[in-house]
C-alpha cells in the first residue's frame, strides 16, 4: 500500500485540470459602449477557444476582431442595466423595492427596523438601522454612498511644540498653531481651550473635543471621540440616475464577463509548471512570458496594455488567471489592472501587474 498509486493519491490530493481564465468588470453610466480589450493567446498566437463561451451578466455582447494594436476583446453594450428603484418614491410607494436591494447587497440585514427619510431638497436618502447611512445624488446624477459614526483618535508626541505652563495663555496661538498642523482642529475653528485635573490636562472643545495631557516620561499624549462624522465608502458600484417622465430612476451600471478554460492535467515528467505558462501571451501588450516561473520575484512587476473606448467610461478592471494546477509546483499566475481604471475617449495604454500565488 506505501507505495501504491492509490497511496500517492492519498498523499498528494487530486490533481485538477490546468486552467486558463479571463475576468471583466465595467461599470459605466453611458447607454452605449464599446470597448477593447486585450486577449489571451496561444504559443502559436491564437485566440484561446474559451472566448467562444462567456459567462456574461449585464447587458452586453463580446466578439474578437483584428485591430492595429493586434487582436482584442471588442465589448458592446446597449441599455441603462439594472432597473432598482425610482428615487423620488423614497420613502413612498418605492420603499420595498429600495429596502429590498439594500438587503440583497448587504448594506443591512433581511427584516432590520429601518427609519428612512430624505433631505437637503431631496438629494439625500438617510438611513438610520443603528448605525447611519447615507445615500447621495451627485452633480452628475451618480449615487454616493456615505457612513456616520464616530472616529477615535489617539497619539503621542515627543517633539518640543509649545510651554505646557503657558496654555491658556501666551502660548495659546502656537498650541492653536500645533493643533491645526495635526489636523485635530480646522484653521480659524472656535476653540474653548481649558486645563483641568489640577493643571495636568488641556481640554480642547471645538467641532469635537481633544484632551491632552503629559505621561510618566513627559511626552505628550492625546485623543478626541469626534461625533457623526460623515465618511464615503469607496468601493459600492456605480449606480445613477436618469430621469424618465419626470421621474429619477435609479440603474446599476455594471457587466461583468467571465471566461474560463481547462487544457488537461499536467504530467511533471513531460510538462512543468514553467513550460505550461510560457505557452501563453496578452494581445496588444509588451507582456512576455516569464524565463522561469520559479525565478519569478514575489512582488509584483508591471506592463502595459492598449485598450480602447468609444466613450468616457467610469471603471473597467479586468484580470488574467494561469493555474497550472500541478500538485508539485503549486503556483499560478495573474495579471491584472492595478484597481479600477478610469476610460476616456480613444486608445489609451494602460498598467497590469504580475503577481504569483504560491501555496503548499
């Protein structure tokens, strides 16, 4: 049994089939888009077969064509997406429908009490479940989405600043002058300055309030609880409006496609990790493979790709993944664009990134 192939199998784990696969996230507001994108090919400089068959969510269509750049993704969409909700019927007769993408995106919880209401001309949905959020329209009619709670802040200094026994008073304007530099209070902010606790604390109550005070080793130390302050969350999606009949109706502008293809197992004796990733380059691009896998640093390196856009288009990211799958190297490759790009009008180079997973 030690030695048998039922006891390597034990030992190793199944092995899956090596795959190829390609990823692509936009987000756009327009109504009509077309975009290129870069493709993977073969060592014989061939489109993979997986183009053939995407996985797409959203309202568009894919096609590979020849451009001047080399061969390319051409991506079409027509339509707004996603119909969500119309934003003038919050609260109101829309209510169920807006709680009920809430509720499917995670922002709360299926059934939580929930009081909304709208303010500043109705360009502001709060939301109030415990914590409190708030939904705002844009000057471009783009949703943003922001959190209100309270931020904790502490620190410490070792730096000469100001004469601790001269504030309150004739030093007060280089404590103010300190205070502003740290960003704790806002130039030409009202502040009520005071010590208390026998002398060895200064208080500072302006928009929020500071203490201040010296340890056992004489360096400063301070921290403030600042109250609902407003923050934007980063990251939620696009979503705007378009007004419709005299109403704002809220649409999801994103489509996402995902391509995947699988080329067989890998056999060590006759094919490695490297060998199989080597067999693959990116269209449009001064990407090459790598020498050896191996050798490959663990931080990222970068190069470019052409792309292009009949349009302004807010976000696109998209990604290539090699995994060989071979359960003695355990490594795979991705190259992908460095967080979300933003379009304009035209051919346009943009940066990916070189990464390397490794695992035992």
């Amino acid at each position: 049994m030690a030695n048998s192939p039922l006891s390597l199998l034990l030992f190793f784990g199944g092995q899956d089939d090596a795959t190829t696969s390609t990823s692509i996230h936009i987000e756009s507001s327009s109504e009509n888009i077309t975009i290129y994108v870069p493709v993977l090919l073969d060592e014989n400089k061939t489109v993979l077969k997986m183009y053939e068959n995407p996985q797409i969510t959203g309202n568009v269509t894919i096609a590979v064509i020849d451009t001047e750049y080399g061969k390319a993704l051409m991506i079409s969409g027509s339509g707004l997406g996603d119909y969500l909700f119309n934003w003038n019927e919050v609260p109101g007769k829309d209510t169920d429908r807006f709680v009920g993408w809430l509720e499917d995106t995670g922002r709360v919880w299926p059934g939580e009490k929930l009081d909304i209401s709208k303010t500043d001309d109705g360009k502001v949905i709060t939301v109030s479940e415990g914590t409190t959020r708030i939904y705002q329209l844009n000057e471009t009619g783009v949703l943003k989405f922001y959190h209100v709670g309270d931020i904790g802040r502490s620190g410490s200094s070792e730096d000469y600043l100001f004469n601790w026994n001269e504030v309150p008073g004739k030093d007060t304007n280089r404590f103010v002058e300190w205070l502003e530099s740290k960003e704790h209070v806002q130039p030409g902010e009202k502040l009520d300055i005071s010590k208390t606790d026998d002398d060895r604390v200064i208080t500072v109550s302006g928009r929020s309030t500071w203490t201040y005070w010296l340890n056992r080793n004489g360096n400063l130390e301070y921290q403030s609880v600042e109250k609902n302050v407003i923050s934007e969350m980063f990251g939620q999606g696009l979503f705007f409006t378009k007004e419709e009949n005299g109403q704002l109706n809220i649409y999801a502008g994103n489509n996402e496609i995902n391509i995947n293809e699988k080329h067989g197992i890998l056999k060590e004796d006759t094919q490695t990790s490297d060998e199989f990733l080597k067999g693959f380059t990116i269209s449009m691009s001064n990407y090459t493979p790598p020498e050896s896998f191996f050798q490959q640093p663990r931080e990222h390196r970068m190069f470019y790709a052409w792309v292009y856009s009949d349009s302004e288009v807010e976000n696109v990211r998209f990604n290539f993944h090699l995994n060989p799958e071979n359960r003695i190297d355990r490594r795979d490759l991705s190259m992908r664009t460095e967080g979300r790009v933003h379009l304009r009008k035209g051919w346009q180079v943009v940066n990916l990134s070189v990464g390397i997973g490794f695992w035992d």
